[in-house]
C-alpha cells in the first residue's frame, strides 16, 4: 500500500474541489459560519489522538473546532471530562460559540476529512487526499499512543496512513488493534446523534471505550 504524502494543514486548502465548491455555498447561505477546513483540536505530542469523520453541518463547519456544536460533540467531550481528558465537558460557551476556556489534556481530535461534505458523506478520493493530514498527525504521537476511530471511514484512514492492510484489523466496536509501531488502534461507533437515537451505541458503550484508553494509557506511561 503506497502511503498518502503528509500535507500540512492550511485553512485555504482547496485540493477537492466538490468540497471546496460546497463550502463556498455554505458560506454564502450562512455567513456567520467558519464554513472552511476545520484544523485538529488539542496540543501536539500528546498520548490519545482521536480520529472522527468529517465537519457537522451544524457543529464544527459552523463553529470552526473539532466536534464543536452538534450531538456528537456534546457526547465526546462529556466522556473525554469525565475520564480526565478534557478540562470541561462544555465543548460551547454561553453564547453558542466554541468554549475558550475548554482545553484538553494529553489529547488531540481530528478528522479523516477536514471539509464539511455534502450529505455528510465524503467520496472515496476526497478522503484519499485528505489522508496525507492524518499522516502528519499521526507522525507527531509519541511511541504507545493510543489512537480512537470513531466509525469505519476513520478506521480506515488510520490504516492507509500506516500502510497496514485494512483485512488484517477489521473494524468493531470496542476492539483494540496493537499496530506494529508500538501504537493501539481503539475501535468505536461514531458518536453521532443517528447512532444513539437508533441505540446502535450508547453513552455507556461509548465512555467504556475511553475507559479502556484510559486505562491503557495509565499502564503505559504510570
């Protein structure tokens, strides 16, 4: 498997032009949103990286952070504070905009594709070349870090950009893959709103999968 080039991230980035195109009428329907390529969220060099899909409509397009005004975020960073990941499980402030007080600790959140997609569904070349920004994020963890894939798209980008066979660690939530640099790969259903609404994935599976990160991790490095 040949490795996407790492890109570094650059908020006029326009390599897909349908994404591109999409954004520029975001922008126009709504010209109070951030309706750009949403950057990662949390410091570099930290232990846990999280890989989700894409930009929310209503959430980090809007916003411009990781996560950021929709259900899933709301999910995700009510489970990162709980287990210490996050100093506030508030990811918005009082007047609706991203949460500057909100830092995470030892944490990074990214996505697999940077741009808000259309129907939130990005085609395969889209996250091909989106893929070379998750190579650079995941050539700046530490050795036994762990990394979390919030749904099969993210799953798999993690494994293209290691250049590992996706039939050698199939997708499953809850599983754990140790890759051959010393790093896990933790497996979950997306946190979006479908998924718990249809109980695909609940609150307590979806914090038992940080729990067992946690716990990894305090074995790691304790």
């Amino acid at each position: 498997m040949k490795q996407s080039p790492m890109l570094t991230f650059k908020e006029d980035c326009r390599r897909c032009s349908r994404l591109a195109g999409f954004l520029d009428q975001v922008r126009v329907e709504h010209p109070d949103y951030h309706a750009l390529p949403v950057s990662s969220f949390g410091k570099t060099g930290g232990k846990f990286l999280i890989v989700g899909l894409a930009p929310g409509m209503h959430g980090a397009n809007r916003t411009g952070r990781p996560f950021t005004g929709d259900f899933a975020g709301n999910l995700l960073y009510g489970s990162l504070h709980k287990y210490g990941f996050a100093s506030s499980a508030d990811p918005l402030d009082v007047a609706g905009n991203a949460n500057s007080a909100l830092t995470l600790r030892n944490c990074r959140i990214t996505n697999a594709v940077r741009c808000l997609p259309p129907q939130n569904k990005p085609e395969p070349g889209e996250i091909r070349t989106c893929n070379g920004f998750v190579v650079e994020e995941l050539s700046l963890l530490p050795k036994g870090a762990a990394i979390m894939a919030l749904g099969t798209i993210a799953h798999q980008a993690v494994l293209t950009a290691l250049q590992l066979r996706k039939s050698s660690y199939a997708f499953g939530h809850g599983v754990r893959h140790a890759l051959p640099n010393g790093q896990t790969l933790f497996d979950s259903y997306h946190c979006s709103r479908y998924n718990t609404q249809t109980k695909r994935l609940t609150t307590a599976m979806f914090e038992a999968v940080i729990a067992d990160i946690a716990k990894h991790l305090e074995s790691k490095h304790s």
